[in-house]
C-alpha cells in the first residue's frame, strides 16, 4: 500500500507513540499535515496534548517512586524550592527538553501535589502544542506539491521533521549535563596563607 494512502485513511493512529518519542519533531510534522490539508487542527492538538502530559506524567510518577529504586534516587536533583519555583521549572523543561527529566523527577520527588503539576504541565504542553503545529502547518501549506509524488507524505515529513530533529538534538547537545563545567575546574584554586612579617636574619638571632 502506498504510504501517503495509508497516512491519509489514518492521519492520527500513530501520532500519540511518536510524540512520546520525539515530541517537538513528531508535533511540527503533523502540524505539516493540517497544513497540507490532510489532518485537522484539533483532534492533532488534543493528541500532542495528552501524549505530552502523559510523558510528563510518567516522569513525575518516577520521581514519587524514587526512593524505592537507588538508580533513580542518585539522579534526583532535590531542592526545597521545587514547589515554589514548579512554574519556571516546568516552562524551561518545555523550551528546553533534555531539561525535562531532572525537572520533573524532581517534582515528583519533591512530593508537589499532582493536580497543581498537571494544571501547569498541561497547559504549558497546550501553548508549546499550538505553536510547534501552527509552525509546521505554515511549512505544509508551502509543500503540498510534494504530495503529488509517490511516497509524498514521506517526502513531506522528511522535509519538515529532519531540520526540526537537527535544531532539537543541536539544543540536546548544548544543554546536556556533560557539557557544564564542573565546579573543581571553574573554581580558583586556593593558594596557601602567606605571612606578612618580616624574616628576622639569623645576626639579628640572641646568640646563647
């Protein structure tokens, strides 16, 4: 069966795994398909939405969990301020993705209540949502042609999604933990005391 006839009878079957995959990537090619006439704005919305949370949802469970399993509770950056800094730390996971993981485990392990998580996650996951689609239906609506070709929703998800996962692992890349500086080589490195006064001579010695 041809891909694009298949992708047309079924525009959304497999679009929730892929987003929990590759979120940002996934999401702007199906905003490419709205755009290009083949899925419709909403029910991709709604479906970027609740894999988005879903994902989310997973992390912070993880994070709750933590303490039961000794891999996890090393990588759980705990702080007192989680609670009060959740809005901040939820909109910098959203921009930034590779973000996500250490932010919302620590959510979770921080104890935050679950409706004020979702409430939070679920509409920065709308907002990021509606502008990743609206993207990529601006680039579908300028390359519709190339669904005329055989295998054109390939054509047209390759041409939308490849740039988008390049942006997204050059971002990955940038933000990686690995990549910070560690604080023994930026720190300077304390130098002995010295003392001031002067050297007395050894003439200057009371001789017994």
């Amino acid at each position: 069966m041809d891909p694009t006839q298949a992708v047309l009878e079924h525009p959304y079957a497999m679009l929730g795994p892929l987003v929990l995959l590759e979120g940002p990537a996934t999401t702007v090619t199906a905003g490419s398909l709205v755009g290009a006439g083949v899925a419709a704005f909403w029910p991709v919305w709604v479906i970027v939405v609740l894999a988005e949370v879903a994902g989310d949802t997973l992390l912070y469970l993880a994070g709750r969990w933590a303490h039961r399993f000794r891999f996890l509770a090393r990588r759980v950056p705990l702080a007192e301020a989680v609670a009060r800094r959740l809005p901040r730390l939820v909109v910098t996971a959203k921009v930034v993705d590779v973000l996500a993981i250490p932010a919302f485990l620590s959510a979770g392990a921080a104890r935050v209540p679950y409706r004020r998580f979702l409430a939070w996650v679920g509409a920065a996951s709308a907002v990021r949502g509606l502008v990743l689609i609206s993207l990529g239906a601006l680039l579908g609506s300028r390359l519709t042609g190339l669904l005329e070709l055989p295998g054109g929703v390939l054509l047209l998800s390759a041409a939308v999604a490849v740039p988008v996962a390049l942006v997204h692992v050059a971002v990955r890349r940038r933000f990686s933990p690995g990549d910070t500086p560690c604080a023994s080589s930026s720190a300077p490195t304390p130098m002995p005391p010295t003392s001031t006064a002067p050297r007395s001579s050894p003439s200057a010695s009371p001789r017994r």
